[in-house]
C-alpha cells in the first residue's frame, strides 16, 4: 500500500449519517430493419389499331400513363422504382457489413483485452462443475493481484504480483444466491505447490504455473469446483471508485494508520480512501479483521453496480479493460451480469475460511493453518447445494494455537439493514 508520512485526513464527503449522492444517465437504442419491397403495374389493354405515321416537323406528344395513344403505341418506360429501390436495398446492405465486421472487430478487441497473454492457461476439465449441473451453477475463484509499487514479489526482484485478495464465489443461477467464501491471503498451502518460501496461498500463481495452479489447489484440497477466474489488478481500485463519482461505504469504527484516518460514518469515499479502507490491516487480527471490513466496500460497491447507468458502464469499460483478466466466454459473462442483478442482497452470503494461528513461524513470516473440520461443515452446508457433501478435506496442516476463527456467516441484505440504520441515525 502506498502510504504518506504526512498526517492526512483522507478525502471523503458528507456527514456521519449523510445522503447518497445521485448518479444519473441516459441510454438509447435504435434498430435497423430493411424493408424489402417491389412495384408492380398494370397497363390498360391495348386496340390492335396503327395510325398513319405522324409528319416528321411534329412529333408526337406523349401519350398518358396506362392509356393507349390515337398516334402509335406508347414507348417502354423505365422502372425508375426499381432502380432506387435497388440501389437503397445495396446501400443497406453494405452499411450491414460494415457494420458486422466493425462489431465483430471489437468484440474480438473486448475479448483479447480481457484474455490474459498468451492465451488462457491450461486448465484440467475435472475441476469444473460435473457436467450434469452446468447452467444451474457456475463457480468462479476471483483473486485481486497487488503489484504495489516498491515491492519485489519475485526471487529475481520483479514485480509480478501476489493474489492478495482471494474469494471463491458460488453462483447458483437456478435458485438466484450467490456464496462468496473469502481465503484469507496468509493461509498455509502445503508443499505440494510452490509458495517462494512464503508459506502462503497467496504466492501460489506466481511461483507455480499462474492462476491455474491456484485454481487446481482449490479443488484438490477444498473439493470445491472451479469453472472459471477473474484477477483484478488491485490498481484500478481507485480509477473505478473515481469514475464513480465515490462509493457510499458505511465505516463502522474509526480507523488511523501512519497518518491517515477515516472517521466512523456513512461516507462516500473517493479512490484514495477506498484504497485504503480495503487494504488497512493494522487491527489485531489483522487480515482476518481485514475480511470484515471489506465487506462493507463490498455493500457499497453492489448498491453502486445496481443503480449504474449505461453512461456509468461506458466509462468503466476502459478501465476494466486494462485490468481484468478473466478466461469466462464474453456471452457467458453477459448471461452471468444479467442474472447477477436479478440476485436480491438477502441471498448475498459472505464467509471467510476458519483457521488457526500457526504454533511456529513459517521461515520467520506468520502464517495461518485452516480449520478442516470447522471449514468441512461450512462448505457442506453453503457450497456444496449440488453434487453432496463430502466427509472431510485434504487441506495441509501445521501445529497451532489457540482457537480457530469464526467463519463470520454475513448476509448482504444485514449489511444493508446495518447501513440504513446508520444513515437514519436508528
């Protein structure tokens, strides 16, 4: 996190309980639709009848449309209808084309945009959904990347980036509710996977074979399925939150490190400060107590998401371009966007891994062992709606301390409820 030495009070607008500022937008779409038609005629019937021919200084005038001339019969006329409307239908027809190859040559930008380099990563077909529940589920691991500036993640001093947010979402589009089970980024992995002499999940994509290896690691030792990833640069954080006008976020104590605070309140934060509300750790449990006070950008960021204009999407399409990378096919990702906002926040459930303080330190770094019968229990009874529970996981563990951590079962609409209550002073 890039920090100031100076004391600052970061930029946020309105009071404690203050309203929700207004975002609006127009939108608009035409159709084309091309009308084929034609012109027909029919002339009178003719008099077989030949006149004499007319003097050569006075040549005859021309007859009436349809009728039959007294001096001869009447010359063809062109189809002057037809002609037009051919050359109408031709214009439409290639504006049609151009039209076709411009959309498709975008939709191709819009897909490699948010296709990683290289292609997407091989994936093994077995950790995706059992093909018997495709469409009623979809199962994708979401993990945001922290390139911050400064630090060298790799053993070659690069900064490739770590996966400092890690959430499992389980989208059950037949029954509309979506379960997000939130990893937190200090969890041990074991040594079956490269971890850089971290100990931590977190390492797992950079010193194996990318965000697959993440993904495999997830079904081997959770048994959770995995069909598809998203990473998010955790640098478009702020350029989001700033093309947002701010997010509302409701902060429920106040929070102060290394010379930056942000008061207890409803407030709308800017990027710098949400910035720094999803990234402070400086509580005593640090990124357990982290987890939960994402959450509350998370409320905010949906309730944004839900009231976003098509100008609101525009303007984020940039941005999202530059720092998604996601290997779900674009309709896919449509379909799941529409049904996505058809989710009411009662059915948003958020929980985080249950683990344990490690007994010892894993090469002088603190690390976190998981729970395996508490977390058993939690996947059973919230992930696994489809396909049957499992009798236990194959999660690696480490001597530890103390208690394990409570999973923290957080519905979307309680936080709401929570939010109201604030901005109303209840």
């Amino acid at each position: 996190m890039n920090e100031s030495n100076r004391s600052r009070k970061l930029n946020t607008s309105g009071a404690a309980h203050g309203g929700a500022s207004s975002h609006s937008g127009a939108s608009g779409s035409t159709g084309r639709k091309i009308n084929r038609s034609g012109a027909s005629s029919a002339g009178a019937s003719r008099a077989a009848y030949h006149a004499p021919a007319p003097a050569p200084a006075r040549p005859a005038p021309r007859p009436a449309s349809g009728g039959s001339s007294a001096h001869g019969p009447a010359p063809r006329r062109r189809k002057k209808k037809r002609s037009v409307l051919k050359g109408v239908l031709i214009g439409f027809g290639c504006l049609f084309a151009v039209l076709a190859v411009g959309l498709f040559g975008i939709y191709q930008w819009v897909v490699h945009s948010i296709s990683p380099e290289g292609g997407n990563p091989t994936i093994n077909e077995i950790i995706n959904t059992p093909t018997e529940y495709k469409g009623d589920v979809v199962n994708v691991l979401v993990c945001g990347i922290d390139y911050e500036e400064g630090r060298a993640y790799s053993g070659d001093g690069s900064n490739d980036g770590m996966t400092d947010m890690i959430m499992y979402v389980n989208f059950d589009v037949a029954n509309h509710k979506i379960n997000m089970l939130q990893i937190p980024r200090d969890t041990y992995p074991g040594e079956e996977y490269k971890h850089g002499n971290t100990g931590k999940i977190n390492a797992v994509a950079l010193h194996n074979d990318g965000i697959g290896s993440l993904m495999e690691l997830i079904y081997e030792q959770y048994k959770l399925p995995v069909d598809y990833y998203v990473t998010i640069d955790m640098q478009s954080l702020k350029e989001i939150v700033d093309l947002f006008g701010g997010i509302e976020v409701y902060i429920p104590k106040d929070i102060s490190y290394k010379g930056s605070t942000l008061e207890q309140g409803y407030r709308n934060l800017n990027g710098e400060a949400a910035e720094f509300f999803v990234r402070n750790r400086n509580y005593a449990q640090a990124d357990i107590a982290r987890l939960d006070m994402q959450r509350y950008f998370y409320q905010g960021l949906f309730s944004r998401i839900r009231t976003a204009t098509v100008w609101d999407l525009a303007k984020l399409a940039p941005v999202a371009l530059k720092y998604v990378e996601t290997n779900i096919p674009m309709d896919q990702l449509i379909s799941m966007g529409v049904s996505f906002l058809k989710v009411d926040s009662a059915n948003i459930m958020m929980c985080k891994l249950p683990t344990y303080s490690a007994a010892e330190r894993y090469n002088d770094l603190s690390i976190l062992i998981c729970d395996g019968a508490k977390t058993t229990d939690l996947l059973n009874q919230y992930f696994r709606t489809y396909g049957g529970p499992v009798d236990e996981l194959d999660v690696p563990t480490r001597a530890t301390v103390g208690e394990s951590t409570d999973p923290n079962v957080q519905y979307m609409g309680q936080l709401d409820t929570e939010v109201e209550t604030a901005q109303t002073g209840g």
